[in-house]
C-alpha cells in the first residue's frame, strides 16, 4: 500500500479524534458525574373518590427555594423533578375549590447538596354534603312525629335515598350533580320544602334541606237522620245508610241516627248521601253539602218523611154477547208505576186494589184476538199521595 506523507497524516488525526470520543463515551456511562445540586421530586396525586372530576394537571404547584427549577408548574402524578441550590425549600399548591390538600413531611425544609429528597401532594375530593331535617307542627291536635314520615331523595349516588324523618336531621352524601328531597305526606298535615331541597349540589357544598309538616285543624260534621212516619210508615232511622264524601271523613258510610253521627273531616268540599227508601220523601238541609273549613263544625239533616200512598182500582169488564166465553180471570194485568203493591195480577170483575206511591202510572193487559180491548177511567195518568183512582179495561167479544 502506498500512502504519502499527508494521507498519513490525516489519518492519524482521525485515529486520535475517534479515541479521544470513544474515551468520553466510556467515561459518561461507566462514572457519570456525581449530582451535586439538590434534587427535589414533587408528586401531584388526586383521589375523585366523590364524583370530582380534576387532574394532577390542573394543580398549580410553586417551589419557594434558593434557584428552583422549574420554580412554579402544573402537577403531575409521575412527578416533577425540581433542582435548587442549598437551602431552605417549601412546596405549596393554589387551593382547587372542593379539594382537601395534603402534603407529605418532604415538601418542606431544609436541603443540602447531593439530598435528593420527595414531595406528596394529595388532593381530595370533598363530597357535597346534605342534610335533610324534618320538622313536624302539632298545634291543632296532630299526633305525628317526625319518624312517621318516609323521606326519599333522589340524586347522584344519594346515601342513604330513604330513611324515616328525624328533628335533628340526617346527614346524606351524594355525589355532585341534580337531586331532589321527597316524602310521603300524611293525611292531615300540609307540607312544606325549603328551598334547598331540590336543585344542584356541587363538589365541596353542604345544603340544607327542611320538610315542615304542619298539622291541619279537622272540621266536624254532624249527621243527623229524621224520620217522620205520619201516613203509616215504618222505617227507623238506622235503615237509612248515610255516606260522607269529603277530605278523609272519619267514617263514611254509618247507619242513620236521630240524635246524630258526628264525622271528624279535614277541609274541603263535602257532601251528605244516604240511601232513600221507597215510600219516603227526602230533604237535605242547607249543610248537607258545601265547603267546611278547618276548625268548623256544622251540621247536616236529612229529613224522610213517609209518604202517603194512594190506592189504583184495576178492573176488568169482559162482555160475551157473542160466543165468547173468557172470564176477567182469564185475562192478566199490568202496571207500571212508583212501586206499586203488585204489577202482575188476574182481572177481576170487581176490581183489585193496588197500593201505589205518587206518581204517573200505566195499566195494561194481555189482550185476547177475539176480544176487542177499550180503557175507561184513569189507565195511564198521574196519581198523588192518598188518591184513589180506578182504571177499567173491558174486552168485548168480537164473534
Ligand atoms: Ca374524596
Ligand atoms: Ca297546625
Ligand atoms: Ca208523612
Ligand atoms: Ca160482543
């Protein structure tokens, strides 16, 4: 091989060059240069164990030291390395709204050269915080306490969702977000919610949710059943039933009584029902039906008077003038009217007496194909109480 003088040359520069590197190369990896600056490693870590929803990110940390570097910087949950020189160190966060922060004993004091020490800061969530009370008013002679009521809420992971009422209120956590507080309300009380016991509860918050329940004064009704039995009647007044319509009547259904049934009643509309009695007229008092308000005590009367009833002669005249040969028990009756005595009968010459209340009736009969059929007197009219009226239908042979 031959080389000249200056190609010798060039390459025995290269050789030395690539010594020289291959020997810093070695030394880097084989006895780095010892760390001579303090060294400070700062962990961020959030727990969202209550439905918050930041990052180690979004907490800004500052390093008050002697040259920190970096001095402030967003957290991290791998952790921030920070060097500064010899001296006193303190590592504080700005304050997240709804996070408890905590640090660890390495995120303040004194650091020396070549200490390479730790900082934990720990952010919690602070669970939204509700406290639901209960307060019942018993001043109008309510009994119920506080316990009876059921109380239910509705919302983001609410514990507990249901429970009984209490004076002194129950703690309720529930993660952030809409919720609603109910109960299940009791006949006579009138309840009331504050205003906190619906809307939005956010990380960090304590609201306050109150259910009032005031007693209502009842109203009193008395039911009062007359009878009058003056033309023969004979019902008492305990045949009569009576019904009571209204907010939560005390009894609604009660036979009725001359002296009177008192109904305790909560305010409202109400009226006063019974069954009649055939026979007897009925009359409501002016109380029997209407608005009663709490406190109140009116009185309803249903008066029946019995009616007079009036008598309905039903004849039959059969002529046989020709080759007929049927008798008026051969042919049968009928009627229609207000609760006669009977509506189905044999014809009689003499008449039958049919016992009938007030009112419009209507007699008629089987009739016969060899008979021809006429009605005379009252067959299909009104008739009033104590009256007597006849209806005659006569049946004439035709052949
Ligand atoms: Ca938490
Ligand atoms: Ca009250
Ligand atoms: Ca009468
Ligand atoms: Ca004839």
């Amino acid at each position: 091989m031959f080389l000249n003088k200056n190609t010798k040359y060039v390459l025995l520069c290269i050789a030395a060059v690539t010594t020289l590197l291959m020997f810093n190369v070695f030394q880097a990896y084989a006895a780095p240069v010892q760390q001579k600056v303090p060294t400070l490693v700062v962990f961020v870590h959030v727990i969202n164990d209550n439905g918050g929803a930041m990052e180690a990110s979004d907490f800004a940390v500052t390093v008050t030291a002697k040259d920190p570097s970096p001095a402030i910087f967003s957290g991290s949950e791998i952790g921030t390395t920070v060097t500064m020189k010899n001296s006193e160190y303190k590592v504080t966060e700005l304050a997240v709204k709804a996070y408890k922060i905590s640090y660890s004993p390495g995120c303040s004091g004194r650091i020396k050269n070549k200490e390479a020490k730790t900082c934990v800061i720990t952010n919690d969530d602070i669970a939204p915080h509700l406290k639901v009370i209960k307060h019942v008013i018993n001043d109008n002679g309510g009994t119920a306490k506080a316990s009876d009521f059921g109380i239910y809420v509705d919302g983001n992971n609410a514990i507990p969702n249901s429970f009984q009422g209490s004076e002194a209120g129950t703690d309720v956590s529930i993660y952030p977000g809409w919720y609603n507080v109910w109960e299940y309300g009791l006949p006579g009380y009138n309840p009331s919610y504050s205003i906190e016991c619906n809307g939005e509860i956010n990380l960090g918050e304590t609201k306050t949710c109150t259910i009032t329940n005031d007693d209502i004064p009842k109203a009193e009704l008395k039911v009062i059943k007359h009878v009058i039995n003056n033309d023969g009647g004979t019902a008492s007044s305990s045949d009569f039933t009576m019904n009571v319509n209204g907010n939560s009547p005390s009894q609604n259904w009660f036979p009725g009584s001359e002296s009177g049934t008192t109904v305790t009643i909560y305010e409202g509309y109400y009226d006063v029902w019974e069954y009649n009695l055939a026979g007897y007229s009925q009359s409501n008092s002016a109380d029997c039906s209407g608005y009663i308000s709490g406190g109140e005590i009116k009185t309803c009367t249903i008066t029946n008077d019995d009616i007079l009833p009036a008598h309905l002669i039903v004849k039959k005249h059969v002529i046989n003038d020709n080759t007929g040969m049927k008798k008026a028990a051969n042919f049968t009756m009928y009627l229609y009217g207000n609760n006669p005595s009977t509506n189905y009968f044999s014809g009689s010459e003499d008449g039958i007496d049919v016992t009938i209340y007030p009112g419009w009736f209507d007699v008629y009969e089987y009739g016969d194909s060899q008979y021809g059929e006429s009605f005379s007197g009252d067959c299909h009219t009104n008739i009033n109480s104590g009256e007597t009226k006849t209806c005659t239908i006569i049946n004439d042979d035709i052949y």
